[in-house]
C-alpha cells in the first residue's frame, strides 16, 4: 500500500511540474483542468496517507492528535477529495462541448472559464466539508489538551447526519458518475456519428481525424471505466453502512465489513493516482517531457559526479 502512495506522490508532482511548463500540446483550459486535479489528489494523498493514516499507525503522540487538528484534517480531505472528483466532471464537460458544441466552444472552453470553475468548486467542496468539523469530540483530555477524534454520539443518533452522509454519498462520487458516463454517452455518439459521415465523404479513405476521434473515444472509456471501478466499493459501503472504525483497533482487523470499508478507502486513494496516470501518460508530448527531464537530471547528475 505504501508502494501505491508513493507512486501518487511521484505521479502527481511530476504531472504538476510538466503540465506547468505549458509543452504538452495541450489547450491552456484543458492544462488548467489537469494540473488543478493534480494539486487535489496530490493534496489528498498528503493529508489522508501522511498526515493521518502514518501518523495514527507508525508515529508516537504529537500536535496532529490533537482534536480540533485531527478533525481539520478530515475537513481539508473530503475538500480536496470532491474537488478531484469535481475536476474531472469538469474536464469531461469541457472536452463534451469542444468536441460536440462547436457554438459554444469559443466561449466556454477559455482559460477564463477554467479558472471560475476550478475557484468555484474550491469554494463549494470547503462550504460543503465543514460540517464533518463537527462530528467528532475528544476522547481524552491530557492536561487540559483534547486528544484524538472519536464520534459523537449524535452522529450515530441524529436524523441530521443520517440525511447528510446520504446527501454526501450521493453528490460525490453518484452523481459525478452519473455526469461523467453521460457525457460521455454523447460524445462518443456524436463521434461515431462523425465518422460514418466523413468516410462517406471521404470513399472509405484513410481519415487522420477519425483515427484521432477513436483514440479519443478509447481514452473516455479507460478515464469512465477507472473511475468507477475505483469507487464502487466506497459506494457500496457508504450507502449500506455507516462510517466507524477509524482508530484501528484489534477487534475490528476480521470483520468483513471493516475489511470492505478499508478496500474502499485504498481504493478511492488509488483513484488519486490513477487520473494523472490515464491523462497524461496518453499524450506522446507529455511523455516526451517526461523522458526530457529524466534526461536533464541523468546529465546534471553526472556533471555534479565529476
């Protein structure tokens, strides 16, 4: 598992760096989108991996078990967890208008436009996180210090929260599948559409853009397909049972449901890695300045070395 958090921490930073620098050939929306996604499964791997989970397991007492830190933690998570989600829905819609509404295109696929999307969903996954702040209560006090982060009993109890973890469960990830496959849905439709009339045109001739179409359709199949499968389990379990279990104790390492709720949690982390992966491994100039940095820093190595 730590092998997996390490390459998202790898990925992510590297993806960051090469998307920045603007040479992947990719619209300056588009390169906004991604490295915006980037940040937030980069964010969420800090804080959910390194901040809380080899913290809790591996690292003596300090200042991040104490509760008003340990329930920030949680907040600033599920913040950068639906921005990541919420970003790729974003990109997906924005691909959908570039490539099936050509009116719109001009004025809704612009750097301008990236930028208040990516702010506002910002915005609205913090407002959206802050009510987790209050889940949680001490469950010692050392010195007039709380430590540790234990559920109020309310949270078990309350019609409220009950409401609001299904409100939770279904604005993300249920509805953000639901907008990514139908997207893309209707972009490959309009694709596939496409293609029969251009060879009709064409006399069944060799099409570059037909070819560079199915790669498209290709990549939203493998983006949708990741997606899902990655947080299917998370939904499954999310929706049949209430969250618990976050102290690893003993008693719990043998139920199957603890084992369920952790295989989706690993599984939902994994997704943190895999976006960067798919998007930016598929592009043959992003893969070129990714052998060009290695290039770079084989060579400063070897002048350092001498």
């Amino acid at each position: 598992m730590l092998t997996i958090y390490s390459l998202s921490l790898s990925v992510n930073s590297l993806a960051i760096v090469i998307l920045s620098r603007g040479k992947c050939g990719l619209s300056k929306c588009v390169t906004r989108y991604l490295v915006a996604m980037a940040v937030a499964d980069l964010m969420v791997v800090i804080i959910e991996v390194i901040l809380k989970r080899i913290n809790n397991i591996y690292l003596p007492m300090n200042f991040l078990f104490i509760t008003p830190i340990c329930a920030m933690k949680l907040v600033t998570k599920i913040a950068a967890l639906d921005c990541s989600v919420w970003f790729t829905v974003a990109l997906t819609f924005d691909r959908f208008v570039a490539i099936c509404c050509q009116s719109l295109k001009s004025r809704y696929c612009t750097l301008r436009t990236a930028n208040v999307i990516i702010a506002t969903v910002c915005v609205v996954g913090c407002l959206r996180s802050i009510p987790f702040y209050f889940m949680y209560e001490p469950q010692i006090i050392i010195n007039n210090i709380p430590y540790f982060c234990l559920e109020t009993s309310a949270y078990y109890t309350s019609p409220l929260w009950a409401a609001y973890e299904w409100f939770d469960s279904i604005l993300t990830p249920i509805v953000p599948i639901f907008l990514i496959l139908l997207c893309n849905a209707l972009t490959v439709k309009y694709i596939i559409k496409s293609n029969i009339i251009r060879r009709a045109l064409l006399n069944n001739a060799d099409d570059p853009e037909s070819e560079n179409r199915k790669k498209s359709m290709i990549l939203l199949f493998t983006l949708s397909g990741n997606f899902i499968l990655l947080w299917a389990t998370y939904v499954i379990h999310s929706l049949n049972w209430r969250v618990k279990n976050y102290n690893y104790t003993d008693k719990y390492y043998t139920n199957p449901t603890y084992i369920n709720q952790q295989t989706g949690y690993m599984l939902q982390l994994l997704s943190s890695c895999t976006n960067s992966c798919i998007y930016g491994l598929t592009q043959r100039k992003f893969r070129e300045e990714l052998k060009n940095g290695v290039k770079y820093l084989v060579t400063l190595n070897g002048r350092l070395c001498k």
